[in-house]
C-alpha cells in the first residue's frame, strides 16, 4: 500500500511530493512502519546534526546545507557557500541576554575555508579561509565559549570566528578526530597516534594557549574511532580492531581487547546461518564506536560487538549483523541499538539477557568444515563463558530504504528515525501508529471547525 504526502513547502523550487510507505506488519517489534523522503542534495549526504527539537541539518559532497523540518519534511534553508565536499559539521549553541535562543552552524570543506551560519536566517556569517590544508574535524567546547578546527594543526577560535591560538604544523598527517577531556583537555588523533593537549587561558589577558601534554602510542594501526563514555573515561578503536579504555583523568590504559572477529556463535540460530561467507565477515577495523553507562558498543566489519565496561569482556555480539560493514552505531534510551550499513540497510537491535551458556559447537558449519575451533577460539569462549553476565543481540526490525550505503542517522524519541545514504536522499522513518492518530486527531480538529 502506497501513501503521498506532501513534503512542505519547499524554499528554492517547486514542492515535491514525498513518498510514504508502509512496511506492513510483519515486524511487530518494529514502529517505523512509515517513511518521508526528502529530496534536494545532488551527491552524498555524510552529515547530520539536531539543531533544535524539530530542526536537523545536512550536509555532503555536494558542498550544500540543508535545514529541515523533522516534522513535515519542510525545506527551511538551503547554504550555499562551499566550492567542495563538506568534511565536517557542528552546532554552535549562542543564548542571547533577551532569553531567546539560537544557534550557528560550523561547516568545513575540502575547499579549505570553514564557514559560520546563522541557522535562523539561513545567511552566512564568518568565512574563514587561511588554512592549509581540508579541515577534517570540528569540535565544539561550550564550557569554554570557544570551538576547534583540526586539520594540519589545530586551532582554537572563539565565537566571533576570532583565532585564540593554534598547535604548530604536524608534519606526517592532519587531526582526524579530536574530543574534549576533563580540566580543560584535548584528546586529538594523528593517524595511529593519540596526542592529549591542554587548553590554558589567562583571565587577566585574555590571551589562550593551547599546549601538548602527551603522546599516546600504543595502536599499531590507524584510529579510526574516538568517543568520550563519562568524566572518567574514553576509548580508541583502530583499524586492525584493538579497542583501548582510556582514564582520561592520567591517561593511562584501564582496559584492552581486540580480535573481536573470533569470538564464538552464542547459539546456533538458523538465521544466522550462512555458508558463503560475506567480503567484510572477517574484517578488523572498528568503523564506529558509541556508550551507555555500562556498554561499549563496537562497530567491527559486518559485526556488532558490545563491551561490558566492569567485566572487560564481549558480552554480547553479532558477528553478520548486516551483509556489509556496519558504519554507524547508537545506542538508544531504551534497550534497543540501531545500525545502518553499506548496505543500504537500518536494522534495529534489542540487548537481552542470555539463558546461562553451554559450551559452543561448531554445529551445521563443521559439515562444511568452517568454525572448526582453534586455541585462540576456545580460549576466547572460556572468557565469555566466565563472565557473570551474558547477553545476546537480538532483530527487531530491518529499515528498507535506501538504494546506497547508508551513512550514518539520527534518532528523535518523538519523530523517530533520519538516515542519510550515498543515494543523495534523507528518509525520515516515523512510528506509523502515532502518525496515524496525529492524522486522525488532525482531522477530527477540522471537522469540529467546520461544523461551528
């Protein structure tokens, strides 16, 4: 069954209609049985980020801004500005003395300039175009009113899009990914090195200096992931799959773990059954990391890993969770995790206890004489075998969408799901139930208004 809606009214050109979909009920865990499509990009959409309640933005490698309306599907603005892909994004939070709130989006390009929009108006405010080199990374540090570009040096601006200070060029590579650390402190990533530096600024001259304190060494391989889990900690993933728990008060290393890819089947589900094994099954590199309380949650190849944070061990995984490599991972406020893929794919995941464990057999793969266990294998399975507390990734619901990889997607606990994909288009996946009743509450309104 098909449904069109109108996407709203559409700020450069004439209003499409958006296309919504019913997935039918053979996913009853799943809500999002209705999707939007918004159209407007001409090239891949990398980029999104929430700017308020009912506002994201988005953005690619068609160099162009986009800021909608999560609710309607409605084009809101449209930033021009940047000759090339845009390589990085990030919100700029302002509260103004009149109590009313508002906020400037950050945009970096591979044209080498980083540009400042008032978000309200959909206008450009500051060009910044004196850098040598794409900035890869942008980072926001609210407390400090003040925001960093990385790339072959990091520098430090305030709100004005005024230079504070910056780091002397590094040589071999440019900053990838940077976090922000307790007492003023700056966790950065220069290929497989991890470089923590300091913010200093002095009250009676305003001037700012930021400083190296120490470099971290020990991947052997390029980090490709960076996230901050609370005060106390943060991790790295690399690309040859080590996974580092940082304390990010010292520094120093609270917990290790890699070769996620040789853990053991849990259980033999007929689901997961497969002979041929897929290019990525096996694949080391951890593309996406993200945390609860408790959790690290891995994104390995095709696999979801989760890492408990007390145990220091996997406590739960998947090693096919989609047919290619995962790319993005969250956790949501409930017991659910979502995944999208390269292969255009959202699938949505439920954390649930696992009944105690039975030692893992090789079960139908060993007719095919693949998952025959090795030492490292087995000794693996032991480590899982002992932890308190097992649990298990279970399907809930597979998002059908997108006809190229899918990059990464938002969640709104009241507007559901906003992914973006290679394909150049933004799908919006809403709770059909509640849309429903909204529509029909919608129209009862009406024939009340009518009738008086």
């Amino acid at each position: 069954m098909f449904r069109w809606l109108l996407g709203g009214r559409d700020v450069q050109e004439p209003v499409e209609k958006s296309l919504i979909l019913c997935l039918g009920d053979d996913q009853p865990q799943n809500p999002y049985t209705e999707l939007q499509v918004l159209k407007g990009h001409s090239d891949i959409v990398r980029f999104m980020v929430w700017i308020d309640d009912t506002r994201f933005a988005s953005a690619g490698d068609d160099g162009v801004v986009f800021l909608w309306n999560v609710q309607t599907g409605e084009r809101l603005h449209e930033l021009r500005g940047h000759s090339r892909p845009i390589t990085g994004i990030a919100l700029i939070p302002l509260k103004y003395h009149s109590q009313s709130e508002s906020c400037h989006l950050l945009t970096a390009s591979s044209d080498r300039t980083v540009m400042i929009w008032d978000l309200d108006t959909g206008s450009q405010i500051h060009l910044l175009a004196e850098f040598q080199s794409s900035v890869k990374c942008l980072k926001v540090i609210e407390r400090l009113d003040v925001w960093l570009s990385g790339a072959d040096k990091i520098c430090v601006w305030n709100n004005r899009a005024e230079l504070l200070c910056k780091t002397t060029c590094f040589k071999d590579a440019d900053v990838s990914l940077m976090i922000e650390l307790p007492k003023n402190n700056i966790a950065a990533v220069i290929r497989k090195e991890l470089i923590i530096f300091k913010l200093v600024t002095s009250s009676e001259s305003h001037t700012w200096e930021i400083t190296e304190m120490r470099r971290l060494s020990n991947h052997e391989d390029d980090i490709r992931a960076l996230i901050s889990i609370n005060d106390d900690t943060f991790a790295t993933g690399s690309h040859v799959g080590e996974l580092i728990i940082w304390d990010a008060l010292d520094w120093s290393v609270k917990g290790f773990e890699s070769h996620f890819w040789n853990v053991t089947s849990q259980s033999d589900k007929p689901a997961e059954i497969k002979i041929s094994r897929t290019p990525y099954q096996h694949e080391a590199c951890i593309h996406h990391l993200t945390a609860d309380r408790e959790n690290i949650f891995a994104a390995i190849g095709t696999g979801i890993y989760v890492y408990n944070l007390q145990t220091k061990t996997v406590i739960a995984y998947q090693q096919v969770a989609h047919d290619s490599r995962v790319l993005h991972i969250a956790k949501l406020p409930n017991r659910q995790l979502v995944s999208c893929s390269v292969d255009g794919s959202v699938r949505l995941w439920e954390l649930q206890d696992l009944p105690p464990a039975e030692p893992a057999t090789s079960g139908i793969f060993s007719m095919w004489g693949i998952g025959k266990p090795n030492k490292q294998q087995t000794q693996m399975a032991k480590r899982k075998l002992d932890c308190s507390v097992l649990k298990t990734l279970e399907l809930t619901g597979d998002l059908i969408g997108h006809s190229g990889a899918v990059q990464m997607f938002l969640y709104s606990k009241d507007h559901g799901i906003v992914t973006c994909s290679t394909d150049h288009l933004i799908i919006l996946w809403k709770d059909g139930e509640k849309e429903s009743q909204l529509r029909s509450k919608a129209l009862f309104q009406k024939l009340e208004q009518d009738d008086v």
